[in-house]
C-alpha cells in the first residue's frame, strides 16, 4: 500500500503566504530562501536552511523522517507573517 500523501512534483506556485524574506530583514543580499509558498494543488512549499544533519539526530519521540524528507528551519517571523494568509479549513 502506498502513503497516503504524496508530493506532486507537477504542480506550480500559486501565491507566497505571508512576505518575502527581504520585507521581514531575514536576508540582506537579494530574493534568496527562506519563503513559504502555497502550491496550486493546495499543498505548501517551505524553502529554508535544511537541519536534517543536525537537529534529524534529536527528534522527539514518535518523529522521524522519511529518506526522501529533509528537515527545514524558517525564522518564526517568517511563519507570524504567513497566517494572514492560511486558511482555517
């Protein structure tokens, strides 16, 4: 049986939830990461510095990740900025 999500690798961007890194100060050089997008099939994309080295090894319990799943870190204000423009449901 497969998993019951999969990543669609086809689909696009729609819209970036909340406001570019450059508007919240978290890069200083240009459009570079992090970001969180909402993609056109619905699911969300989260550009950040990938930890999966570092903090992958010091997972709560009942937490893992899967061989094809990198662990990405955002700034929080990244995430404060982006609820505006999550839905509820």
């Amino acid at each position: 049986m497969g998993r019951p999500w999969e990543a669609d690798p086809e689909t696009g961007f729609k819209r970036r939830l909340g406001k570019s890194a450059r508007e919240l100060g978290a890069t200083s050089t240009g459009p570079e990461c992090p970001d969180i997008w909402e993609l056109q099939n619905g699911d969300i994309a989260v550009i950040g510095r990938d930890l999966t080295d570092s903090l992958g090894t010091r997972l709560p319990d009942g937490v893992s990740i899967s061989h094809d799943e990198r662990l990405v870190v955002i700034p929080r204000r990244m995430l404060i900025a982006a609820k505006t423009d999550i839905p509820h449901a």
